[in-house]
C-alpha cells in the first residue's frame, strides 16, 4: 500500500470524529446552566399586601430596566428579567421604589427533569 493511500484512509475518519467532537463540547455549553435573572418580592411579615404588579413594572420602566414578565408565585411576585446585570440593577431600584417591609432576593425556578414532569403527567392516566 502506498503512503498516499494510507494517509487518506485516515483523514476522513479523523474528521468526522473532529466534528462529532466539536458538536458534542457545542451541546454541552448549550446545557449549562445560565445565571438566574429573576427577582422574587415577598412581603416581611405577615398581613403586608404585595405591591401592584403594573406599579413595579412602570417604576422598574421608567428607569431603563428591561422586564420579561412580573408573575405571582405563591406569597410574592417573580420579576423575570432579561439579563444577570438587569437583575443587580432591579434589586437596587425596588429597594428606593418599595416601602420597607418587603424582602427581594434572586429567585431560580426548580429544576425538575423533563421526563419526571411526563411521568408524573401521565400517572393519572394509569389505572
């Protein structure tokens, strides 16, 4: 066999596991997970009513800050915005624009696995 032939019969390959390589480190990066953009505002006691959700969300405008949505979570409302910075600059912002009594802190959603929440789903179709 000829040098020429040997060193083609390689290359291919070699390829193709160079770009089955590139495309898997690619999909892990994509999965990593990103830093928590959302805020959650609760009040500090008991008895205090949560802020107007479209109150938050005009004041928060007004200074230049991007907001994705303002959802009420159980006994708070979750500002979700666009970035890890937007966060840091809403935080400052809702502690002049809020009265005391109320606790913001960053909120990450749980992560429950995909296949976990279709298993739980389907459960009720058993039986």
């Amino acid at each position: 066999m000829s040098q020429r032939l040997k060193s083609r019969s390689f290359f291919w390959p070699g390829m193709l596991m160079l770009v089955a390589i590139v495309a898997m480190f690619g999909l892990a990066l994509s999965r990593l997970p990103v830093p928590a953009s959302a805020l959650q505002i609760r009040p500090a006691r008991t008895g205090t009513s949560l802020p107007d959700g479209f109150y938050v969300y005009q004041s928060l405008s007004q200074r230049g800050i991007h907001i994705k949505s303002i959802t009420p979570l159980n006994d708070g409302l979750v500002v979700q915005l666009d970035s890890a910075s937007q966060r840091e600059l809403a935080e400052e912002a809702l502690q002049d624009i809020l009265p005391p009594g109320f606790m913001i802190q960053f909120y990450e959603p749980p992560t429950e696995k995909a296949w976990l929440q279709k298993l739980d789903r389907d459960r009720l179709k058993f039986g």
